[in-house]
C-alpha cells in the first residue's frame, strides 16, 4: 500500500480550503444582495479622526445615506471608520466588509452590517458587486490595489460602468498627471476613453450627484457580466 505523500496532504487540504472559499461566497451573497444601491468607499486605515480626510469621508457618507445609498466600507479605522460613522449619521446602512489579518483589523463600531473574509479575493468581489459606484479617498498600497482593480475590470467590461470618484485633489493630481502624460500620451498604454473612466472632486455633494446622474431612475444590477 502506498503511503501518503506531501502531494496528497497538500490536495485534501487545498479540497477543504475550497469549501471555505464557497462558504465566504455564499455569506456575501446572501448578506449583500438585499441592501440595495451601495456606495463603496476606499482609503487608508492609517487616517487618523482628526485629520480632514476623515472629516471629508464622514461628510461623503452622510450625503450618501440621506440620498438612499448604503454605504460599504473595508471595515476597519481610519477612511473605513469614517465611511460607515457618515453612513450611520445619515441612517442608512452601514456596511463593513472585514479581513481576518495577522496583526487583526479590529472591525469599527459604526458598522450595522459586517461579514468577515479571510480570502482577499473573495473580498473584493464582494466590494463592487452589488454597488453603484465607488469613491477613492486618499490611501496607500492597498487603495491603489483597489483602484486599479476597478479601473482593469471596468476596461475590460467585466463590471457594468459606474463612477469612480477621487476625491481630495491635491492627492490625486500627481498620479492622475502621470498616467495622462506618460501611461497614455508618451507610451499610448492606455486611451483617452480609460482616463475618463475616473473623475475628481473634493466636494461631497458634487461627489453623491454625479452618482446620482449615472444611476438615475435605473434599477441597478450585480456586477460582473
């Protein structure tokens, strides 16, 4: 009889890993598909409550709650916590998508509704799948993660298009100058059409209206045709 290698151990565990995959689909599906329209709010954990990013965040959210959008959020400090405190202010709902990390995100205490992800992935299907429109806040690695993610699946038609909002100028310019002036102008990467995928902002209301427009009296489908 022979004996059981690495290669076995490795694919019964890999079989189980498939069901929790599952299992994580399933929660999000249920969970997020009668919420309604959805606004997702990217940005940095590391933003601190007293810093005007904060303030602008909260201010975003609350707009988009009294308008009838449910706010999503990562779940945890900073932008996130900003994020779903606006959403809450507003009555609306407030929903954190959490990561199980190494050194634990702690879930904030303004989130209504919450499921938690060990899988990254799944995580970010779960973000743009049953939402309206996605606002960036400044942040670092993992915003820009999820900025170009969105900016690569709407480019592709692999999402229905919706806005994508940058908000705080000041922030975004130097990037947004870069991919203008050397992503598409120099080395014709990209094309005028995927710049205008993106606009900018640092007006909340500006930022809700412009959502507002594209989503119109349209009833608003799940993602990812």
């Amino acid at each position: 009889m022979k004996a059981p290698s690495a290669r076995d151990g490795m694919f019964k565990e890999d079989s189980w890993r498939m069901f929790r995959i599952m299992a994580e689909f399933v929660e999000g599906f249920e969970t997020l598909s009668n919420v309604g329209p959805c606004v997702t709010i990217f940005g940095s954990a590391r933003t601190p409550v007293n810093h005007p990013h904060y303030e602008l965040t909260v201010e975003t959210a609350r707009i988009a709650a009294k308008e009838g959008f449910g706010v999503i959020t990562g779940g945890g400090p900073g932008i996130m916590e900003a994020g779903n405190k606006g959403a809450s202010e507003g009555g609306g709902q407030s929903i954190g998508l959490n990561i199980q990390l190494p050194f634990e995100q702690m879930p904030n205490p303004y989130i209504k509704t919450i499921i938690n992800f060990h899988h990254f992935f799944v995580r970010k299907v779960m973000f743009l799948k049953y939402t309206s429109a996605v606002i960036l806040m400044p942040g670092g690695y993992g915003t820009l993660d999820e900025m170009f993610e969105v900016l690569t699946l709407a480019q592709t038609q692999k999402i229905a298009p919706m806005p994508l909002i940058l908000m705080c100028k000041d922030y975004w310019q130097g990037l947004l100058d870069w991919l203008q002036e050397t992503m598409m102008k120099k080395e014709g990467y990209i094309l005028d059409v995927d710049m205008a995928l993106m606009q900018m902002t640092d007006d909340p209301q500006e930022a809700i209206d412009l959502i507002k427009q594209h989503t119109g009296s349209k009833e608003i489908a799940p993602n990812f045709i």
